[in-house]
C-alpha cells in the first residue's frame, strides 16, 4: 500500500489502471500500423519516370531554334573531327600475362582468374566477354587495381614498364554504376576532377578551358550549369547523360587508359548505340580502351575490333581479333568443330552459344583446354613476350605521384565542393534547423517560466537534460550524409583525387555553421522562455557550451559511421553507446548511488558527465532558493523554544534555511538555500565549468582524430 500511495501522491498513476494502458498501448500501435499503411499505398515521394532538369539560377538554356540546333551540331562535330588533337593522349600499349587472382573462402582459397593474358593499344576497341560469372569485371578490376582483397600474381605493364603509384590516377576507369555526387552541376564535377587530376604544372585556366571543349565534344555543353541530381527523386540529368558525364569525368582527366564497365547497362537501345559510337571515337583518337560487355546486339558488336573471351573460373577461350562482319572470331570457331554462323545471326551470341554460355547454349567442348592447344595462343604468348621486354619512353614523361596535387590545395577544393552539395540539400539544413526550434519551443514551453523554489530545481535540471535530444537527433540526421558522402569519396580515392586527409577534415568543418546555427536556434527558443537567464556570462557560458556539445554529438555520430560497414549497422550500434552516456553522466543516478564497477571508471570517462555538470552549475550558481509553503518540511519544536533555537545544531551542519526561525510553532525547513546546495550533493562545482569546458573540447577532438583515423582505415572498400 506504501507503494501504491507514494505512485498516486507523487506520479499521480492509479495502480488499478494497468489494464486500461495495456490497451491503450496495444490500440496506439494498430492506429500506428493503419496510418503506415495508408502513407505507403498513397504517398509517393519519387519523381515519376522522367528526369527533371534543375538549372543555377539564370543557367537554364535558351529553347532552342533551328538555327541554333544546327550551330550546336557543327560545333559538337568540329570538336568530335579534331578529337585526337583535344585529348592530348598520352597513352601506349597496355599488356597483361599469366594473371591469377585467388580470393579467400571458408574452404581456403578459391582461383577466379586462371592465366589471362591479352593486351590493349591505341586505335583498337577490345571488348571482354564471357559467361556470367566467368570474371570479366573481376578482370577488368584487377587489371584497373581496383581490387582491395585476394592474391593477383602475374605481369603487368604499360609501355613496357611496370606500373607506378600514379596509375590509377593516369587511367580511366568507367565503372558500371554511375556514383555522382548530386549536388553538383555538371560543370563543377567535370572541373573538380580535371583540377585535381591534370598534372599541377598545368595552369588552371588550361584545365578549364579543356573541361569546355570535353562539354562540347560529349553533346552536353547545354547541361554544363544543370544539376546532376538523383534518378530516384526525379530531378536531375537522365541516365543516359549520367553515363555520358561518367565518361567525361575520366576523359578530362587526360588519361593514358579507359577501362570501361558495361557502359550500356541499364540503357536501351537507342542510348547504347551512342554510347558505343562515342567510345568508337575515343578509340579512333587513338584512346587504348577495353570495354566489358554483356551480350550486346550485332550493330555494336560490329564496333569492337579486338575480343577477350572468358569461360567460367576465369580461363580464356579466346583472345584476338575480331575480323571484318566478325570473320575471324567466327572461323576459330568453326574450324574447332562449331557449326557456322549464319548471316543473319548476332556473331557475339553465336560466339557465346558456342561454349554454352548462351541463353540456349551447350557444348560437350573444353573450350579453355581447345585454347590453350591452339596456334593462335602461340601467337599471342609470342606478342607478349615481345611487349614485355620493349621498353618505350615518353617525352616530357612527369614523375610519378599517386595524387598530382598538394594536400592544401586538395583540402581547399573538397572542403569546397562540401559546402556546396551541403547548402544545395535543403532537406538536410532546414530539417536541422525545424527540430532545433521545435525542441527549443516544446523544451522552453514544458517549463515555462521556472520559479527559485526547491521543487523548481529538479525541473532546472531536467530542463537542461532534455536539450541532449537535439544533439542525438542530429546525430541520426548526420549519418545517412556520412555514408551518402563516403561512397563519393571511396569512388573519388579509387581514381587518385584526392587523399583521404582532406576529406575527413572537410565532413567535420562542413558542418560547423549549420550547428552553430542550429544551436543558438534551440537555445533562443528555451532558455528564457524557460527562466533560466542569470547573467551575460552565464548565457555566454551555456551558449558556446552547447554549441560545442552539438560539434561533439555530429563528430561522435561520424566516429560511429566510420566504424560501421553500412548505415543498418551504424543504427544497431549508435543506441547502445548512447545509452552508457546518458546512464553514467550523474543526473539519472548520482555517482554515490552507482555500483562500484561503474563508478570506478566509467562516470570518469562520460564526456556527458563534464557537459552537464558544466551547465548545470551555470545555470544554478547564482539561483537564491524561496521555497513554497508546498516545498517546505513542516515540525514542531519542544514547548518554550523557537524554531531557530531548536534547529541551531542541525541548520549550522545542513544547508537550506527555516523559514520562521522566530516561530513556536509549524517550523518550516527548506533543504537549499541556493542552488549550489542542490548540485554539491552529485557532487558537482561552479568552479569546474570551464575545466569541464577544456575537458569536453578535448573529447570533441578526439572524436575528430576517430574520424581522420577512420576514413583512413575504411578508404578502400572491400573489393
């Protein structure tokens, strides 16, 4: 009954109604339910089919007119006509041989790549072919050094020579998925990766002007100020142009190899057909390029001049050359027992119906085993030994270096490009920015004009606690971007942008303003409407203290998605870790109350503890207590004796004061006089505050380190 009593007096909850809130809890999640299911059914926040163009301000392009029409297709044609002289090509002939690649299993090893060898050179297309899941983007990967896991073994060279810590940087490689960031125009991606690319001697004005003509050469000079966007939302270029400027990215670069990833995939016939012929361009240009492919049609087929063909397990089945109408692809076959193909037949699913790979394919043939007996094998094992030991040299050949710019101008460009996509996504800003002000409004109002009476301490307290949910929300609101940008940047170091420094650096700063914005929002919303203003350097104190508990909560957030693999993950975790701050911070269990083990080491280390106590303390240290007469402990002293000379022992030890210390009777004891008296039982002091300000700075800090560190150590994807 004591329980019941003290639940009804002090929570007032009626101990009888514990069925009513079973119900009640189980009908708010069927309302829960209904509602989800009606948004999921009726609202839908995708585009549509169709891809909107969103251009700068003032940007959008003029309609066009006859006249216009045909000036644009001169130039584009100008530009396309001299091609071999605008891309200054610095390529040669790229060889591979005797390539094995082996990945870890749980059974040991398994071999994916089993002896490949073929080379590419410029003016040919090569296309690499195969069954599916015969390797030919693992091939196309390990030849790119694009791959972070396994065992490659074999010889590698370009011109001649090994490769060197700038090869990334000096090839192109044309992934299949189109990774963009969608912040940007088309124009700023194309310069963000010429600047950073293009070798630091040339001056920036060149690099610019070569992003133009690159603009002009591709067709999409109209879209040069329109935003890339994403397909999902709807606004954006299409995907066909997506591809397009996937390609532009890598061609500004001026590199010396394109490795391309199904360029056709996800585009229908129309799209694919100009995709190929620009990259038939390229190769006339004397661009040395190879080109996965899945099953494409004999019109694009026809393009290709060179085929490697893989079987499953990664064991070629046939490397040379395609020949006029695919004549001498299609007579290896023939005369190894293949019926011949008709005329009216797409040689490449002819090919791959051969050695059953085919929709309808089947062969009782090892066509691996046929190739490496065959007389063409002979010849190319022979080619190769000739490209391996012929050495070319190149004129005004520059020293190798993984990135061609300094980490300063580096950090520069990214930390700018970062302000840019952040202030262009005003779902993430002025989101930030509503649930400031709406905690602010809802935290000041709860506890609106707080008085100095005892009971109004703990509301002080709680007051300042419940301003912690902003940080964790924004925590949760900064993740999704910190996976989002990663992927950006994993895409960006794989191509030797730039270093990994510059962008951990870069999602730390970017995000300051909008916190100290956000911050002095929450806090102007709640902390006078809630009376907790003191003096000015009390409100300087809680300001800057808050604002630095926001930088910390936004870094933390990042520190755990560094060490998450996916956002799912980064969600499992997050709350566990927040629950030990918000546990041993000493508001919810003063540090006495604690279990020794806890106590011992974790209440020290909870940076929550130093951010509270320092805000606590600034908010109480100069409150004067004048309890209530509900605040009040009310006795009676012995006949003949007031209550200040009864309770003289007791009030000269105790803090807090009798309110009628000249009075006989009903003796009224306010446990604090000031709010010091309320804080000094955590035990927390005044004197702390800007100690306990270093001390928070220095966790902040060392989140950032976390964060560097782990950039650093997730820069490269498993791959």
């Amino acid at each position: 009954m004591v329980a019941r009593n003290y639940l009804q007096q002090v929570y007032e909850m009626n101990v009888n109604d514990l069925t009513i809130d079973v119900i009640a809890v189980f009908l708010f999640w069927i309302l829960f339910t209904i509602i989800n299911m009606i948004a999921m059914e009726y609202l839908d926040f995708t585009g549509g089919g169709y891809a909107h163009k969103v251009y700068k301000r003032g940007k959008a392009p003029k309609e066009n007119t006859d006249e216009s029409e045909k000036e644009a297709q001169k130039m584009v044609q100008q530009a396309t006509d001299s091609m071999s002289k605008t891309l200054t090509l610095r390529g040669g002939i790229f060889m591979w041989k005797e390539v094995k690649y082996t990945v870890p299993v749980k059974e040991g090893e398994r071999l994916l790549l089993d002896d490949v060898e073929g080379w590419i050179q410029p003016g040919q297309m090569t296309a690499l072919m195969g069954a599916s899941g015969a390797g030919k983007t693992t091939l196309l990967d390990v030849l790119a050094k694009r791959k972070t896991m396994g065992t490659i073994s074999g010889t590698v060279k370009l011109n001649g020579k090994p490769l060197k810590i700038d090869f990334e940087r000096i090839t192109g490689y044309v992934e299949q998925m189109d990774v963009h960031n969608p912040g940007l125009t088309v124009r700023e991606a194309l310069q963000f990766s010429a600047r950073l690319r293009q070798e630091n001697s040339i001056a920036d004005s060149n690099k610019l002007e070569y992003v133009e003509t690159i603009l002009q050469m591709m067709e999409m000079k109209h879209l040069g100020d329109a935003l890339i966007g994403t397909i999902e939302s709807g606004e954006g270029i299409s995907v066909e142009e997506r591809k397009r400027l996937t390609i532009g990215m890598e061609l500004v670069a001026k590199p010396h190899i394109l490795f391309l990833d199904e360029p056709t995939s996800g585009l229908d016939a129309q799209s694919s057909y100009n995709i190929i012929k620009f990259i038939r361009k390229l190769a006339d240009s004397g661009m040395p390029l190879v080109c996965t492919i899945h099953q494409p049609s004999s019109v694009l087929f026809e393009h290709f001049d060179r085929l490697l063909l893989l079987a499953k397990g990664g064991k070629m089945v046939y490397f040379g050359d395609i020949g006029a109408h695919s004549s001498t692809l299609t007579s290896y076959f023939t005369k190894n027992g293949v019926r011949p193909c008709t005329e009216e037949e797409n040689p490449a699913e002819y090919m791959l119906e051969a050695i059953g790979a085919g929709v309808s394919g089947h062969t009782d043939k090892d066509w691996p085993k046929i190739w490496l007996d065959s007389k063409e094998r002979l010849s190319v094992k022979q080619q190769l030994e000739n490209m391996a030991t012929e050495s070319v040299e190149i004129a005004d050949e520059p020293e190798a270096k993984e990135f061609a710019t300094g980490q300063l101008y580096q950090f520069w460009l990214v930390y700018r490009r970062m302000n840019l996509v952040y202030w262009r996504d005003p779902y993430y800003n002025i989101g930030r920015l509503f649930q400031a002000a709406m905690i602010g409004l809802i935290n000041g109002f709860s506890y609106w004009n707080l008085q100095n009476s005892s009971s109004d301490l703990q509301s002080r307290i709680l007051c300042v606690f419940q301003s912690v949910i902003l940080g964790l929300m924004l925590i949760f609101g900064a993740l999704p971007v910190f996976f989002m940008q990663r992927e950006y940047f994993r895409r960006d170091y794989a191509s030797k942008f730039y270093s990994w420094f510059p962008f951990a650096i870069s999602i730390v700063l970017v995000e300051l303003p909008y916190l100290v914005v956000a911050g002095t929002l929450a806090m102007a919303c709640s902390y006078w409407s809630a009376g907790l203003d003191s003096s000015a350097g009390n409100g300087f104190y809680y300001w800057i203290l808050y604002i630095l508990f926001l930088f910390y909560c936004v870094a933390f957030g990042q520190v755990v998605g560094g060490m998450s693999l996916n956002i799912f993950q980064a969600f499992l975790i997050l709350p566990l870790l927040v629950v030990f701050l918000f546990l041993f911070c000493g508001v919810l269990q003063p540090p006495a109350s604690l279990p020794y083990f806890w106590r011992s080491w974790m209440y020290p280390l909870d940076p929550f503890r130093y951010f509270l106590e320092g805000l606590v303390t600034d908010i109480l240290v100069d409150v004067k207590i004048q309890c209530t007469t509900g605040d009040l402990y009310v006795y009676q002293p012995p006949p003949g004796l007031t209550c200040g000379e009864y309770s003289r022992n007791f009030t000269s030890q105790a803090t807090g004061y009798i309110n009628n210390p000249d009075s006989l009777s009903d003796c009224g004891y306010c446990p604090y006089s000031t709010g010091a008296d309320f804080y000094e039982t955590i035990p927390w002091s005044a004197d702390n505050r800007w100690k306990d300000f270093g001390i928070f700075s220095a966790y902040w800090i060392f989140n950032i380190a976390m964060v560097v560190l782990l950039v650093w150590c997730s820069r490269k994807p498993r791959r």
